[in-house]
C-alpha cells in the first residue's frame, strides 16, 4: 500500500508541473514553441514525477495481489481500452476532433485510479462507502476532463487555455481526497 501512496503523491506533484508548464507554454500570447527554454525543463520535470508515479503505484498495485477483488483487473484493463477506442474513433470521425495525448492520459489515470482504489478496498485501507465516494469522484473528473478536452479547439484561445488547466487541477484534487481518506483510515485503524 505504502507504493500507492507513494505513487498517487508523485502523480500529484506530476499534475502541479504539468500546470505550471501549461499556464507557461500554452498562454495564447506564448507562440507556438512549447518545449524549448524553462518550457521544456518544466515538462522533462513532468514527464519525470508522472512516469515515476505511474510506476510506483503499478508496483503497488501488483505486488500482493489479495484473495479477493472489488473488479477484476482485467476487466478495468478492458473496459479501459474499449472506452480509449471508442473515444478515439468518435472524437476523430464523428466529432472531427484532433486526437492528442490527453485523450490516452484520461483514460490511463482513470484506469489507474480504479485499479488503486479497487486494491485498497481489497486491503481494507478504505471502506465501501469510500471507495463510492472515491468512485464517483474519479468518474466527475474523468467525465468533465472529457469535456473540456472535446471543447478545447471550439472555443477561443483564451477558454481553450483555461480549459485545459481545469483537468489537470480536478484530476490532483482527486487524487489528495484518495491520499486523504487513506490517511484517515490509517489514523482510524491505530
């Protein structure tokens, strides 16, 4: 569990990088470079916390699988994969969108977080009631990350620019309510 913990904190300060490095490249009045100079030490720094975060929690999740399991993780591996293609083919074919990596890191963290909090129910480091709230809570982020994703070329550079900070702030918060209630299970269980 401790790994999980570990990861969900780096992705969170993965997510606080990828911010700043937003709020700096992608300002309407930046250009169109957005990997050079402070712009790409600050997305190597992203690329750093959040694949060191991604492989923390992974080993977190498989390292002791337990007896018994919430949802399989095959099926969040398939469920996650049909949605990526279906998004995929709908955003690009029926919504005309241009697909870009935030479609697959959506899904992706939204997959990791079901995986992650579907392994801490199996541990009993959060309650049913929690893993609800913490469900519908990775569900409204993943939902309205969607949105603002499918919105962000309809609307001016200005929205665009604000709309594309949104996911990243939901996605972090949502990760510290996890960390939070973890912790308040732990200092319940002393």
């Amino acid at each position: 569990m401790e790994q999980i913990i570990l990861g969900q904190g780096l992705l969170i300060v993965c997510c606080i990088f990828y911010l700043i490095w937003w709020g700096v490249a992608f300002h309407p009045s930046h250009g169109d470079s957005h990997t050079s100079g402070i712009d790409g030490i600050l997305l190597l720094a992203t690329a750093i916390f959040g694949l060191a975060g991604l492989a923390v929690n992974m080993l977190g999740i498989v390292k002791i699988p337990p007896k018994e399991e919430l949802i399989s993780g095959i099926v969040i591996i398939i469920a996650g994969v049909v949605t990526y293609v279906v998004l995929l083919l709908g955003s690009r074919i029926i919504l005309n969108r241009q697909v870009t990596s935030e479609l697959f890191l959506i899904i992706g963290w939204t997959m990791l977080e079901v995986a992650s909090i579907n392994r801490s129910f199996a541990w009993e480091m959060v309650t049913a009631n929690q893993v609800v709230v913490l469900l519908v809570i990775v569900a409204a982020a993943a939902i309205l990350s969607l949105y603002f994703y499918l919105q962000y070329y309809r609307v001016k550079p200005m929205v665009g620019y604000i709309y594309g900070m949104i996911p990243l702030i939901m996605v972090a918060v949502s990760m510290g309510v996890f960390e939070y209630l973890i912790y308040v299970g732990r200092e319940f269980t002393k």
